[in-house]
C-alpha cells in the first residue's frame, strides 16, 4: 500500500517578486514551501482539498472586486501542478496568487501549533441576539458563539497599498496597486505591485487571524503597547520563518560572514511595498534603517529612551521586534563562538576571502535552530499572558515562565539574553521587585485558603480532560471547549454545565479566590459596574457577569525530550465606569454605565497541569485592587482607571486618527482595526 505523503511541495517566493529580479538574489527567491498534505480524497469531509484552495484551516476566494472577476481557482491535486511542485512563480498568474497565499499561510499555522501544542482554531463569530422579558422591549444579548472552520483569503480584495485581517470578516484581504518608488532605478514605476506575493505580508496577516483566535481582546487599546504588541508579534513571526529557508540562510550567511547583525535580508520585511510606497528600502527592519541623506543603512542602537516616548503602534512595535531579534543574535553568537575559534586558529577573527561552504553550512544549521528556538519561545509565551490589556513587560515574563517550565537546564542562557535585550531599551514588567530570571518567572501560586474553589474547577478539568484527551478534529475541539465553557445539557449527560455557571456558585469565601484572579465572584457587581449574570434568572442576584473567554488543551515537548501538559483556562470581566479629574487634577472613579463611560476589563490566566489538575500559574491583571481585597473591601484598581484615562488623554492629545475611530468604548464593537492600522 502506498503511504500518504507527509507534506505537499509548492514553489513560491521566499520574500517577493522584486528579489528574483535582481542578479544577486534571483537564485535564493525561488523556493520550494512544505506545506501539511491535504487530500482531496479524506475521508473526513472538512479535511479535503478542494480547488481554491479550500482545505481544513483555509479557503481562498479569489474574487476583484475592481473588475467583478472571479479567477478560477487552482486545482493543486491536477497531475501537472502535482508533477511540477505547484505553479511556477509567475507575477502574472492569478492562480499562483492563489497557491502562493496557501503555501505561507499554512506554513505559518504549522509552526503556531508547534509552539502551542495544539491545533489552531479562529475567533469564533459572535452572534447576538433579541430577548424579551417580562413584557419589556427587546435587549441585544450575546448569543452562542459560532464556530469558523476556515479563514477565507482573498488575494485581489481591493486596488490599493493595504492588506489586513478582518476580524469581522474573518477573513485575509490583500491589495495590489500601481508602483511610486522615490528612486526609480530601485523599481519601475507603475508597475504592479501584488501585496499576495510578499511572503512577509502573508505571515503577517496569517500571524494577526491567530492571535485573535487565542486573544480576542487584544485588538482593545488599553494601554499603548496593545495594538504595538498585535504589530510586533506579526513581524516577527514573519522574520523568524524566513530562517526556515535553508538556501537563503546560506546565501546570507556567507555574504555577511556570519554577522547576521550586520545588513541582510532576513532581517528585512517587506522589501518590495516598501519601495513600492516611495521608501528607499523595505518596509521594516529589525535591526536597521535606510537614512535617506546618506542614503545608507545603519544598524540599530537601542538608547533607552524610545519605549517611553515612541507610541505610534507601528514604531512601538519595532522595539518589540528589535529586543526579540537582539536576544537572537547573542544566542546565535554564543552558538557559533566555538566554530569561529575553529575557522579563524583560536583569534576569533576570520581570515578575508569567502568562507568555506562547510563553516557556512555548519553556522546555518546553528542560526535555523536558534531561530527555530526563539520562535517557539515567542509563541509559547502567548498562553503564559493575561488575556487582557497585555504590555511589554507582561510579555517578556510570559517569554521567562513558558521557558523555564518546559526547559529546566537554559545551558546556552537563552533566558539571560532575553532580559538583557528588554533591559536595554527599558522595558521592564511591573510588579517584581529586581531584574531576574527568578523574579520574571511567575511563582506556582499558594492555594490552601481557596482549595474549595479551586476543587470546583478541577472536577470540572476532569470531566473536559476524558472528554477533549484524544480529539484531534478541530470542529469537535470547538464544540467541546463551547459545552464546557457555556454549558450544555443534554440527555446523555445531564450532569454536564459549563465553567461560567460553576464559578458563580456561591463559595463560601470568595475574598482569596479574588485575590488570586482579581476579579470579583460575589454579590456587588452594580455598585462597581460590573454586568450581571443571567445563569440563575431571576433568582441571580447581584452576582456578577465573568466571562470564560477561552479553553484549551496544550501538549509541548522541549528540545530535550521534556514534556508539558496543560490546561488553560482564561477568565476576563469588564467594568464601566466614567473617569474625570477633580480641581486638584485627580483621577475620580465612578462606577456605572453611562453616556461616555469606559469600559475597562481585568482577566486572569489559570494554568493546571493536565496529569495532576493542580494550578501551576494564575496570570492575573486585576480589575479589584488587591490591597482593598486584603482588607476584604471590594474596589475597582483605581491605577488601572488612571491609566486608562491617561492613555485614552493623550490619545486625544495626539489627534491619532486610529484612535479617534477605534478608540475603546461599547460602539466600537464592529470595527475593523487592522485595516485603518495598516493604511496608516
């Protein structure tokens, strides 16, 4: 019997058409993409390949609207695409267009699950719904949330310089639109420019669709590293993938010499829109820039300083990415150190001339693993978040925690270079009181005075951990995770209800479980403008609203054969309340929905142990202020309103047009904020 192959072939452009124009990088451009093999003929119907492509994760609908075309889809099961590993790279080709979108996109989602543990799953589409009670008028209400199976990609969406994720849409929207170069010795003017083309953006885009489907509420500006962070995370999932590409690894190695601190290619993103756009280099680069009175590049030298007064989301971003492709470059350094005594006789300094293809190879092979590390890493790190009004500093000790729990020996002190890279541009968390690795790692929390809390959710793991263990199907995944989360009854299992209507049993004490979480699990929810929860009708109380935002099985294994299983629960609880400052410039709090009343939220991450169920980590940003908590007084974390109020002044201050349109608030809820964010 023949064996089904592991992964399709599909040629494709390792960054963009512009590189295969150029002598010297035409031979690295074109690449062959391993993508997740997919048949036509599955049994299981939502993992058959379709023209389109249409699979189990993706559906390309190539529709222009600027000519009302629809392009016949690409067939990547017809014997000669078969034969000839996918369309040949062709500027030209819709339907290379269409198979060029696929072969990233999907390139991307294989290495999220690998970092996650899981299989990917999109936002869910939010439903809502007309419900009347007691003769009222009807009230709006969320309804149940639906299930997405396939990010729909539309290659020729529209005829301009943008291309976007659409959360309402659920959906990758790509442009294309006439060349302005500055210089026209860079690229001819007028010449088509297909952003569906550019591996970086397709990674970016994919990357921005994933982190919805794990944070939903990242797309809020609450503070402003929210939307730089959404930015800096799809940058470098971009950058980090162009170190799978074995051939362009190679060709950049040698022509730096292994300085890959130096001025290379895959420390650039999106080299032919930014030209395209009238720039004189790429669009981005993490670790340099194109001064255009020299008209030279320079490298990059953190001052400390931009993390306090750089805000624009796009710039704020690069700070991200910089510190996170820093942090590679030590390691990488460190990984070669003994190869570069080798090559150079114990000086350290290689003799002039090209190098030799074996020290290419061998440093290669180092600098893919390292970034094949660091990736990871980066990814890991999302389930060690709060999922709520996340910052920089939130992010590196996510980075510090999902490390240190999968990998117990740091040998080649990844950690260390991580922290250094943040510290030199001062970015630095809040709430620890020195710059450690045991500082930044989150601390297995004390849960002796809440174990009848903490009981409550456990029976409830148990009965999702027989039930989710050893599903594979993504639709089931989703089903599952929805009956366990909202609640579902139903003749086989009448016993089963979902975690919301669980945690708003009423516990006994609830002060130290609050403390744990931050957020509130009892009676007293209006007075601080918290919404109120409908699971026990009429007889419900004050008890408050939380909402279980999501749950996931995760299972990672290390570098050293080390495995983790877990599983997260993510809680998130909103409140409105109206901010002002009284005569002596003082913040003033006062709870309650209202006409120009913010909403601001508090979440908490709690990770178990999938084996044992004890909590490993609760990853809180309080909406109740911990120190009233310990006084047994119940009160929204005024710091947290101030600074909210602060953002949202200088928001007004800097006369963002971004903000002015997506700023927080309850009207904003059908926005699309990645299409007004990159058009600007």
């Amino acid at each position: 019997m023949i064996k089904k192959p592991p992964f399709r072939k599909l040629r494709g452009y390792a960054f963009d058409p512009s590189l295969s124009l150029n002598l010297d990088t035409a031979v690295i451009n074109n690449i062959t993409y391993k993508v997740r093999w997919e048949d036509k003929d599955d049994p299981d119907p939502e993992r058959r390949l379709k023209p389109g492509p249409i699979g189990e994760y993706l559906e390309v609908v190539d529709y222009d609207p600027t000519v009302d075309k629809f392009y016949e889809p690409v067939n990547l099961d017809h014997p000669y695409i078969l034969a000839q590993d996918g369309l040949n790279p062709s500027g030209s080709n819709p339907q290379f267009h269409q198979q060029m979108v696929y072969a990233v996109a999907m390139t991307t989602i294989k290495n999220f699950e690998a970092g996650l543990g899981r299989p990917v799953l999109w936002s869910p589409r939010q439903v809502m719904m007309e419900e009347r009670t007691n003769g009222n008028p009807p009230e709006k209400k969320r309804g149940p949330d639906v299930y997405v199976p396939t990010l729909r990609i539309y290659p020729h969406a529209m005829r301009e310089a943008n291309a976007y994720y659409s959360p309402q849409k659920k959906a990758l929207l790509f442009g294309y639109f006439s060349a302005q170069p500055a210089d026209v010795t860079l690229q001819m003017p007028d010449a088509l420019t297909f952003t569906c083309l550019s591996h970086d953006i397709i990674a970016h885009e994919t990357t921005h669709a994933i982190l919805d489907g794990l944070h939903q509420s990242y797309t809020e500006s609450s503070n402003p590293d929210v939307l730089a962070f959404h930015e800096a995370f799809a940058d470098i999932v971009a950058l980090f993938q162009h170190f799978t590409f074995s051939d362009v690894l190679k060709n950049q190695i040698a022509a730096t010499r292994g300085d890959l601190a130096s001025q290379n290619l895959l420390g650039k993103l999106a080299q032919e829109f930014g030209i395209a756009i009238g720039s004189y280099g790429s669009l981005r680069d993490a670790i340099g820039s194109f001064d255009k009175e020299t008209k030279t590049w320079k490298p990059k030298e953190p001052n400390g300083d931009e993390y306090r007064t750089v805000m624009e989301p796009h710039e704020r971003g690069s700070i991200l990415v910089a510190a996170i492709f820093e942090a590679f470059i030590s390691i990488y350094k460190n990984r070669v150190s003994d190869l570069l005594r080798i090559a150079s006789n114990g000086s350290g300094i290689l003799p002039q001339g090209q190098l030799s293809p074996d020290l290419v190879s061998r440093m290669a092979t180092e600098a893919g693993k390292t970034a094949q590390h660091v990736l990871n890493m980066c990814i890991r790190a999302l389930d060690y978040c709060p999922p709520v009004d996340i910052t920089f500093g939130d992010y590196l000790r996510g980075i510090i925690t999902a490390d240190s729990d999968l990998i117990e020996d740091d040998n080649r002190d990844y950690r260390l270079a991580f922290i250094d890279a943040f510290r030199k541009r001062g970015i630095y968390p809040s709430g620890i009181k020195h710059l450690s690795i045991e500082s930044l790692a989150y601390s297995i929390p004390d849960t002796f005075g809440i174990q009848g809390q903490i009981n409550i959710i456990v029976n409830f793991l148990r009965e999702y951990r027989s039930e989710i263990l050893n599903e594979k199907r993504r639709s089931e995944i989703f089903k599952i995770n929805r009956k366990y989360i909202a609640g579902q009854y139903d003749d086989d299992k009448p016993e089963i209800y979902g975690l919301h209507r669980r945690l708003l049993q009423k516990f006994d004490n609830s002060f130290d479980f609050e403390k744990l979480t931050g957020l509130l699990f009892s009676e007293g929810a209006r007075e601080l403008g918290i919404g109120v929860s409908d699971a026990y009708g009429n007889e419900g109380g004050d008890w408050p609203s939380v909402s279980v935002q999501s749950l996931h099985l995760a299972s990672r294994v290390g570098p050293d054969g080390n495995q983790v299983n877990q599983i997260i629960v993510t809680l998130v609880q909103g409140a409105y309340v109206s901010i002002s400052r009284n005569e002596n410039n003082e913040p003033t709090i006062t709870p309650g929905k209202k006409e120009g009343s913010t909403r601001v939220r508090g979440g908490c991450t709690l990770i178990f142990d999938l084996d044992s169920l004890q909590l490993r980590y609760a990853i809180s940003k309080p909406l109740l202020s911990l120190e009233k908590l310990n006084d047994r007084i119940h009160q929204l974390d005024e710091g947290r309103c101030s600074a909210l109020l602060q953002h949202h002044q200088e928001m007004r201050v800097s006369q963002s047009r971004f903000e002015a349109y997506f700023g927080m608030g309850p009207s904003n809820a059908h926005n699309e904020p990645f299409c007004f964010l990159h058009t600007h």
